[in-house]
C-alpha cells in the first residue's frame, strides 16, 4: 500500500514538473521572459500531475483505439481544468485564467483551442512518455522507491501548505484606494500585491490575467463607501 501510494506520487510529481516546463516554454516564447508558472513556490504543476494520472488510470483500456483515447483524454482534461477553475473561484473569489474571448469556450473557464493540445498530449504519454517511466520507476529497489516518495511528499506538502498561505492574501485583500471600476480595480489589486510580497508578485507573473470576482469587487468597494461615510 504505501509502495503504491509512493510509486503513484513521483508519477504525479514528475508529470507536474513537466506540466510546469511547458507553462514556462509557453509563456517564454510568447512573453520573452522566464516566468515561475503555477500556484506553488517549487517547479510543478499540480493540475497536469493529477491529469496525467487520471488519464492513464482510467483510459488503459482505450488504447487500442487512439481516436477514442484522443477525445476522451480531451474531454477528461477540460472537465478536470474546470471544476480546477470554478474550485479556485470559490475559495479565493478569483479567476485564475479566462478564455472568454475565445472562440469554442465554456463560461470563460474552458476553450477548445487548450483542449485539442490535451487530447494531444494524452496520446503521447499514454503510447510514449508514460511507458518509459514506469520502466525507469520499476528498477528502483522498493525501499529506496517509499524512502523516496515519503521525502518528496514532505517537501510537496510543506510547499502546498504554505503557497495556500500566501494565495489567501487574494481573498482578504485591503487597499486604501477605490474605484467603482471592475477593471480599474483589478488593476490596484495587482498592483497591491505586486508590492507587498515577493510571493504574491509571482502569482501575479503567473497568471496575469486572473480576475478578482465582481461579488468581491463589491464588498471592498461599499466597505470603502461605508468607511468614508463614519
């Protein structure tokens, strides 16, 4: 069991890695510039480990066939980028990405043009990329393999526990200057944490185009109405 859980986590950390090197290389080619990708301080994305797994987990059984691999690696992700998307929203009243001026796109969350490169991936990491590894993994003496995975898991947890930290700050966000503009606010919000944590400066590089939702907008705006008002 806990050779299980170990073998199955540096599976999902290894893929959460490369998910992070291609977010950067994405980003690189189209910014020029390096940009720390993701949510947690180390060099993974969580999102991608948790695809992979999920996808190779529950599609085995497809893969004498590639076009339904294909569609169901796609439609796998874009459920899983979702309820990622609408989960964040909730806890931190903010959108971490908006595909809204996309064409094909759910709810701003979603979008045809990312999905395609999932299903994509799903394919190679089912006939190729995957393959590979659990041969390299399965050489690895067991021991070694738990020692392995419990230090990493630490390491991973610790980083968790402390970028949710620091992702709290986009929730309880306080400013001295107001605006009844969503979007001249959304800028004064970045700006705020730009200049008070270098953590938070890095979310922001990240994801430039998240959104802090209209409800919370609100709620700051009328607290300054209200604190003008005393």
């Amino acid at each position: 069991m806990l050779y299980d859980i170990c073998y199955y986590f540096i599976l999902f950390l290894i893929y959460s890695m490369l998910g992070w090197l291609i977010e950067v290389i994405r980003t690189y080619t189209s910014q020029h510039k390096f940009v720390n990708r993701g949510f947690l301080i180390g060099p993974y994305c969580p999102i991608y480990g948790i695809g992979v797994l999920l996808i190779i987990n529950f599609l085995q059984e497809y893969m004498d066939n590639f076009i339904v691999l294909f569609l169901l690696a796609m439609l796998l992700c874009m459920t899983l980028e979702y309820l990622t998307s609408y989960i964040m929203e909730v806890l931190f009243n903010a959108r971490w990405w908006d595909y809204s001026n996309r064409k094909f796109n759910i709810n701003g969350r979603i979008c045809l043009e990312t999905a395609i490169p999932f299903g994509l991936c799903g394919l190679v990491i089912m006939y190729l990329v995957n393959p590979l590894l659990v041969s390299i993994l399965d050489m690895i003496p067991r021991t070694i393999l738990i020692i392995l995975g419990i230090c990493l898991m630490v390491i991973f947890l610790v980083d968790f526990v402390l970028s949710f930290i620091v992702i709290l700050k986009f929730k309880n966000i306080k400013l001295d200057k107001y605006k009844d503009d969503t979007e001249e606010m959304n800028k004064l919000i970045k700006e705020y944490l730009i200049k008070n944590s270098r953590w938070t400066k890095r979310l922001v590089n990240s994801f430039p185009n998240f959104k802090i939702k209209l409800e919370t907008l609100k709620k700051i705006y009328d607290k300054y109405i209200t604190k003008n008002k005393q």
